[in-house]
C-alpha cells in the first residue's frame, strides 16, 4: 500500500516498549493491526511506532 516510503520521525519518538527512536531517516513498512506504524532503517532495525509520530505521514499518503 504506502510500503517503502522514506519518513522521518518527530522529536522524543518512543517506540511501542517505550524506548526512544534515533531521529534518522526510515522506510516505511506498513501499520499492523494493532494500528502501530512499522519503520526500518535497515534490515536489522525496526521499530513499531505511532503513525502520530511521523514526519509529514499524512501529506505523503493521503491522495
């Protein structure tokens, strides 16, 4: 659907164990059903995250 969108995340990002997220660019790899957006920087680190919490999230995918 939006997969592999590049995507920046707001200051003080916490992903879903609470954790800070590095301030980087992502790939956006899609939102689970739990409704936690899924972001990689590469192919070993991921992190579920609020969609909220997305740079610019709704002006990329909203068409």
């Amino acid at each position: 659907m939006f997969t592999d969108q590049s995507v920046q995340v707001k200051p003080d990002t916490r992903n879903h164990k609470g954790f800070f997220v590095q301030d980087a660019s992502y790939k956006f790899m899609g939102i689970d059903q739990s409704g936690w957006a899924l972001i990689c920087i590469d192919d070993a680190t991921c992190h579920y995250v609020d969609p909220d919490n997305l740079q610019d999230f709704e002006e990329q995918f909203e068409a």
